[in-house]
C-alpha cells in the first residue's frame, strides 16, 4: 500500500488525486491528523487513518501494511518538525516500508538563512540512516507563497517588500505530480529513478519581486512598482498590519536566503519528470488576479 502523510492539506491532497489517476484507490492509504477532514477520500475508497508525527505510536496504525510511505514534512515551526519529520521516519521503517519518500526542499542546508532548509537538510541525513532505499523530492520553493504578498500590491499598486533575489518558484501541481510518480515508478524520463536526494525540482525559470511586479502590472493592467524596503522597517509595518512579530521576523528569514543566492536554481528535472513544460508565475499570479 501507497500512504501518504498530510493528505488533508495543499501538496498532500494534489498528490492524492494524481495517485487516483494511476493507482487504484484500495491501493492508497493516508495519515491524517483529523479523519474528518478526509471523508471524501474515504468515500472515493482511499483508506483513511489517524496519525499525527508529534504522537508517534499513533503512526503504527495509521502505516500499517505500508510499502511506500511518502512523508510530507511537518508544517512546524523550530525545533519540533525535525523530530516530528524524524518521528514520521522511523515510523515507516517500523511498519515495514520498503521506500521512504520525503518532500525536501531544493535549498536544503544545515547553513541556510532560511530556517526550514536547516530541518530538511537535518531530515535528510535521518533518512540516509535507515539503511532503506529513500527518496528526497528536494521540491522548489512554492509559487503559491507570492500570495502573501501581492494582494496588498494590487490594492495600493505597490509590491513593498525588502530586497530579495531570484527564486525558481514552482506550483504545487507540477510537485503533486512529481511525487505521485515517484510513488508509484521505478524510473523517470530523465534516465533513472528518483532515487536518493533528486536534482532541485523547479520551474524553468527564476524571478525576483521586481519580475513578479511586472508580471502583475500586465495581468493587473496598470502599473505595479516594486519598492525595497529597510529589514525593520518591513517588519515594523508587517507588524503594524496585524502579522505576529515572529511571523514577520521568520519571513524575513526567506528574503535574507533569496539575496543570498540559495534559491537561484533551476534544473529540467521536474519537467522531464511529469512530461509537460511547468507552470508559470504568470499562471499563479493570474489565478491570484482572477480569485479577488
């Protein structure tokens, strides 16, 4: 059985639905936190069970008859998601399952400025240790993320953020399709199995916000202009507008690692692998136009 962790949220469910168009659904388990929230799955015949990685001995149920566990690593903040993501590890290595796959980042490095590639860089080398052949979709910085911030932009016709650098942003589709193949597949297109830590999955092209700003003033049809501002000052005014101060202080962490060049990468992987060209920010950001 195919079991996959998170299935309730953005990458999980997407993963889901592309493992229904290859496998049949009493072939695919997933652990969720609320069973509820995952009816329709059941209904579709896909077996649902409770597990949460901050509970381990949950897991034991929920990985049952596992032969590919495919973890999507916790949405924790600090020191807890590497043992949660560590605690989801073991728990399909003790279920029996003969392929752990982990959705990793392309940035993943126990030196990022970016706090989360730290725990997947950490994740990673858990996984190399379970002595079982392992997957690490080292995945590309999710393009959805520009949400957070170009709502405001087309409100007052400013991107204001602080300096930043390119970023290979990548949607959670092509992803979601990556990781379905890599679930159910032996080899891929590029000439070999997604085996061990994968080339950077990423869209074809980088950008930075003064890209993402042009890219909006075309879709928008009027001008969008990109405004740098000070660290503190952004996050004064991200504070000022309702964010917690350590939410404001941990996305700064994200610009911090973008002008420092982590995120400047692309590689023909995920297209090779999914058999279609990626989608675009332009696509993203049309789909954030049209949703307002």
């Amino acid at each position: 059985m195919l079991i996959v962790t998170g299935a309730t949220g953005r990458l999980g469910t997407l993963i889901v639905d592309r493992l229904l168009e290859r496998v049949p659904a009493d072939g695919i388990g997933v652990s969720v936190r609320d069973v509820r929230k995952a009816a329709e799955l059941a209904e579709r015949g896909v077996r649902v069970r409770a597990g949460d990685f901050t509970e381990p001995d949950s897991l034991k149920h929920a990985f049952e008859g596992a032969e590919r566990v495919l973890v999507v690593s916790a949405a924790i903040r600090g020191a807890g998601a590497l043992a949660a993501n560590s605690a989801a590890i073991d728990a399909a290595r003790e279920a029996g399952a003969q392929r752990i796959l982990y959705t990793s980042h392309q940035a993943a490095s126990p030196t990022s400025l970016f706090p989360p590639q730290q725990v997947h860089a950490a994740t990673e080398e858990h996984l190399k240790r379970q002595g079982l052949p392992y997957t690490a979709l080292r995945n590309g910085f999710y393009a959805s993320t520009l949400r957070f911030y170009v709502g405001a932009a087309l409100e007052t016709g400013t991107l204001a953020v602080p300096q930043d650098g390119p970023v290979s942003w990548t949607a959670h589709e092509d992803l979601a399709e990556a990781a379905a193949v890599a679930l159910t597949e032996a080899a891929v297109p590029v000439g070999g199995a997604l085996e061990g830590i994968t080339p950077p999955l990423t869209a074809t092209h980088t950008l930075d916000f003064a890209d993402v700003a042009e890219i909006l003033s075309r879709i928008a049809g009027r001008t969008i202009t990109r405004v740098v501002m000070d660290d503190e000052e952004w996050i004064s005014a991200a504070v000022a507008g309702g964010m917690p101060r350590p939410v404001a202080e941990f996305s700064l962490t994200m610009f911090a690692a973008s002008r420092n060049g982590e995120f400047n990468t692309t590689d023909p992987t995920l297209g090779a692998t999914i058999g279609h060209p990626t989608k675009t920010v332009h696509q993203e950001l049309e789909a954030v136009v049209r949703s307002r």
